[in-house]
C-alpha cells in the first residue's frame, strides 16, 4: 500500500507518506505540504516512518517546502529515505528530524 494521508493534532499538521511514494503520488505531497504551511503559521510534520521509497519528485517538493517556509520536521526517516532526502537538498535547510511522532508533537507544542 503506498500514498499520502494529511491529519492534524491541534496546531500541527502531519502529512503521512505511506509504502512506496512514487511519481504518481508526487502531485498529491506537494498539494498537501503546499496547503498546510500555506499562509498559516502551522508546523508541518512530514511522518516518514512507514516509507519504503521516494520518488525525486515528492523529494524534491519537501525540499521546497523547507526552503521556503522552514516549519517542516521529518519524523522517523530510514537511512534510505534520508539518502534521498539528503541528495534532493532537503537537508540543506536545517530540517529537524525526530525519532517518533511524540516527540515530534512535544517539540512542535513548546
């Protein structure tokens, strides 16, 4: 199962990217990152946790996401995916990155 699912937890928005996040889905990550740190003063939690694969594309969209906006944090990461991550610029900007999302929400609240 792979795909993209957008939730909230209070003034924190976590975008879930699921199984293997391909060109297909590239469209639906930048839409739903682009919406959530729009023009609202939101943190964006990028949950990578069950992500097996990222196309260049969908890391190229949260690398523009953190370049432009900065309140983006990845949670959970495998060293695979923070490879990608890491070659598509993501990294350059400073993103942090948490273990889990409790920590995630716990650092975004303070």
């Amino acid at each position: 199962m792979s795909g993209v699912r957008r939730g909230s937890c209070g003034e924190v928005t976590v975008v879930s990217l699921l199984g293997v996040v391909g060109r297909d889905e590239a469209d639906d990550v930048k839409q739903a990152v682009s919406e959530a740190v729009g023009s609202t003063d939101r943190r964006v939690l990028v949950d990578l946790r069950a992500t097996l694969h990222l196309h260049y594309r969908v890391a190229g969209s949260l690398a523009e996401a953190a370049r432009r906006r900065g309140r983006i944090g990845l949670v959970g990461p495998s060293s695979y995916v923070r490879q990608i991550l890491r070659l598509a610029g993501v990294l350059e900007w400073e993103v942090p990155e948490y273990p889990d999302l409790e920590e995630a929400l716990r650092d975004a609240a303070a």
